[in-house]
C-alpha cells in the first residue's frame, strides 16, 4: 500500500482566489507567479486552473519551456531574466519575455544574434536593494535597449520590500520613486505583488503579479486569509500508522525532550521532515486528528511525528492527520515553527502523493 503522505489542491480554490486578485485590480492584467514549483503545488496542474491569467511568472528556464510544451500561449515571464547566451536561442524560440536587470544582462542581450524580437522587462530598483537597475540609470538603459534590432516591446517594473505593511511609508516611497523614474518612458508598468494587490491600489497600474495570495495564504501582516477573502489550496495530510499507550514519566521521540505528564495515548503520524513537514517545528505546533486539534509532541523525525491524542482518546490506526489545510491555516504553522507560509508550501518533498480536485 502507498504511504499516506498526500497533499491535496482544491483547483477551485485557486481560481477562487484568481478571481480575487481580479476584483481588487480590476483595471489591470494579471501575471500569475508561478515559481518554485508553483509554490510546491505543481506546475502545470496549476497553470491550466489559473488559465484566465493573462500571463505567467517563472523563475526558471525549464519551468517555461515546460509551460510552451504543455501547450500555454501566454506571456511568460523569466523573472531572473537570462543567465547566460545560450538562453538567447531558447528564450526566442519559445516565445519568452525576459526580464533585465542587471548590465551584464543587457550586455548578453546586445551581443546577442536573434532572428526575431525578444519583449523586455526593465526590473528597476527603486528599494528592494535586490536586483535592478537604480532609478536614475532608467532612461539610459532604456535608450541602449531601444537601439537594438532584436528588442520587442519594452516593460518596466519593480519590486516592493514592505508591502505587506499596510503603515509602512517605505511602499510609498517606493512608488514615487517607480513614478518619477518612468515619467518619461513609454511602457507598461508592473510593480503589485500579492500584498500590493490587496493592500496598496495606488501601485496597480498595467499589471499586478500575485504570487502567494494565489495558493491561499495571507501575504499581510496580522491578516489572515480568511480575512482577507483567500481560500487555502493545499491540504497536506496522512494518517496515524500507530496509537501508543505511554505511563506518566515516559519520554518521547528523538532526545527524550518530551516527557508525558500523566498516563495518555500517543500518535505517531507518517509525515517528518523529509516530507517537508519543518524539522523546527515546536512542541505544541496543531495538527488535526479527524477534523479536531490536537499537538505535536517531541521532535520532528525524519519520516515521523508523534502526537499528543489526549484529546482524542478514540482515536485509531489509519485515523487522518492534517498537518495544514481549510481548517487549519498554513499560516498558522508557519508561526508556530518561526517561518512563512512560503517555506513550508515550496518545501513539501516529492515523495509525498499530489492529488488534484475541484
């Protein structure tokens, strides 16, 4: 039999969510960001639920040729651009916009030989401090670009650093600079991230690219995403594979850091850190065992974590346990393990099994 590890995508909830990020932005297009995996969700599974998207955002080469064979004919976006010539040919003949934001980059491009135009984005730096061109070298970056015969359409955009601060100033300051950068430029613009989308309207402009809000987790602070309107889209799940009876005084899991405090049942549920499931996690973390709360107790084992069922003294072999999901926000187990949703949906492994329903 296969091993219960499963993560389940609700592809309704992704267009749900889709569609959220069209009601906020209603003027503008939308580039759905897909990298990584899609967020660990899985690219083309993904990609053809979020198919009213009028273009995708990939970090990777192979992701987009990936997306062209599988039939997409959408804008798609490299959003770390090129890494060297050989990506030239490529990127032409499949059809991909390219963003530069280094002059190394806009040297491969200049030196390149094309048989055909490549669309450009110009990433510009305007206070990530990450990657881009400073705002003052916009118009002269821009003018080398224009002089060549392999450039298409030309796009700008930029990144912001604290949008998911509704009161931080720095997104403003952000946005003024973008603004006076590209005064005298013509080009659409892109800066909206999904904290932007929902939180800064100002910053919408010709397109929003929402990555996170997609998969159904919060990207703001203090917010969650039932707050704000998102429906979770993976459920990472198993099922207890035992149900121990412990005495009062006994330890459990790796370092005997957990000492049951009164005589209780125990479960050990399949999913550890190999499955992604954060090593980090703390005594204490929630999981649901048939729908209710229960807790982590002792160390994340690699294959394995066991879970106080005091709660639920019924509880049996093959009984499901729900690490996160619709009833349990991601976010919420990103907290208690001091991280984001981000890294624990990008880091489920690739022996847990992938289902996909609407």
């Amino acid at each position: 039999m296969t091993r219960p590890a499963v993560a389940r995508i609700n592809l309704s909830a992704l267009q749900h969510n889709l569609t959220r990020v069209q009601q906020s932005a209603p003027g503008s297009r939308v580039m759905a960001v897909i990298k990584a995996n899609a967020y660990g969700h899985g690219l083309v599974p993904v990609a053809r639920a979020l198919a009213a998207a009028d273009a995708f955002g990939v970090v990777c080469l192979e992701a987009a040729i990936s997306l062209r064979e599988a039939g997409f004919s959408q804008r798609i976006v490299l959003l770390e651009g090129l890494f060297d010539e050989g990506d030239l040919a490529l990127i032409q003949g499949y059809q991909l916009d390219v963003v530069i934001h280094h002059i190394s980059q806009l040297e491969l491009l200049e030196q390149g030989q094309l048989a055909a135009p490549v669309d450009v984005w110009l990433k510009i730096d305007t206070g990530m401090n990450r990657l881009g061109f400073a705002p003052d070298q916009a118009a002269a970056v821009t003018e080398r670009l224009e002089r060549l015969p392999q450039l298409g359409s030309l796009r700008y955009l930029t990144h912001f650093a604290c949008a998911d601060e509704r009161d931080n100033p720095a997104t403003q300051v952000q946005l003024d600079r973008f603004g006076e950068s590209c005064a005298d430029l013509n080009g659409e613009r892109s800066l909206a991230n999904s904290a932007a989308v929902l939180a800064w309207p100002a910053s919408h402009a010709d397109w929003v690219r929402p990555g996170i809000m997609l998969y159904g987790a919060s990207p703001l602070c203090g917010e969650t995403a039932q707050d704000l309107g998102l429906q979770a889209v993976m459920t990472l799940a198993t099922r207890l594979i035992a149900v121990n009876p412990h005495n009062k005084g006994d330890a459990v899991g790796y370092g005997a850091d957990w000492i049951c405090p009164e005589d209780m049942p125990v479960g050990v549920a399949a999913m550890g850190y190999g499955d992604g499931y954060p090593r980090h996690a703390p005594i204490g973390t929630p999981l649901l065992v048939n729908g209710k709360r229960a807790a982590l107790i002792g160390r994340v084992s690699m294959d394995m974590v066991c879970v106080d069922l005091r709660t639920q003294p019924d509880a049996k072999v093959g009984d499901e346990v729900v690490l996160w999901g619709e009833q349990l926000p991601v976010d919420e187990v990103a907290q208690q393990a001091g991280t984001i949703a981000y890294e624990l949906l990008c880091g489920v492994g690739s022996r847990v099994q992938f289902e996909y329903f609407s």
